[in-house]
C-alpha cells in the first residue's frame, strides 16, 4: 500500500503524457499507407537492394530471437550452465 502510494505520482505523470499523444485513425496502419511509404523510399534505393536489406535483417532477427528462445529453455534445466 505505501508502494502504490509513492508510486501513484510518477503514474500519474505517466498517463496524463500518454493521453497528450495523438490518437491514430485505424487506417493508418493500414497496407496501402504502407505501400506509399515505402514506394517513396524506393525512389532512392534498388528494389531488390531493399528486399534483399529487409530480408537479411528479418532473417538474423528470426536467428536471434529463436536462439534467445534456445538458451533460456536450457538454462531453466538445473544442474546446466
């Protein structure tokens, strides 16, 4: 209870600048302002350069994450180090 009391400030200040952030319209995460957005970027790179850029960092962060997965499961078996 003396925690919440101390802590109820700094969440307060916490709330009051989330609710000054604007709120989003549900299409603007929508694929076609995705595309647009993207096509403006492609006016100064190669395509198959950005494919082959964005498919190489999904790729390593697919191998990061499932390693990370990896090593917390063996380090839960006790007695493993």
């Amino acid at each position: 209870m003396i925690i919440e009391l101390l802590l109820s400030p700094f969440w307060g200040l916490i709330d009051l600048i989330i609710n000054l952030l604007p709120s989003a319209p549900s299409s603007a995460f929508s694929l076609g302002n995705f595309v647009s957005i993207v096509s403006k970027g492609m006016i100064f790179i190669n395509p198959v350069t950005f494919v082959l850029v964005i498919s190489n960092v999904l790729f390593w962060a697919s191998i990061h994450f499932g390693w990370a997965i990896v090593e917390w499961v063996y380090k839960k078996i006790p007695g493993v180090d």
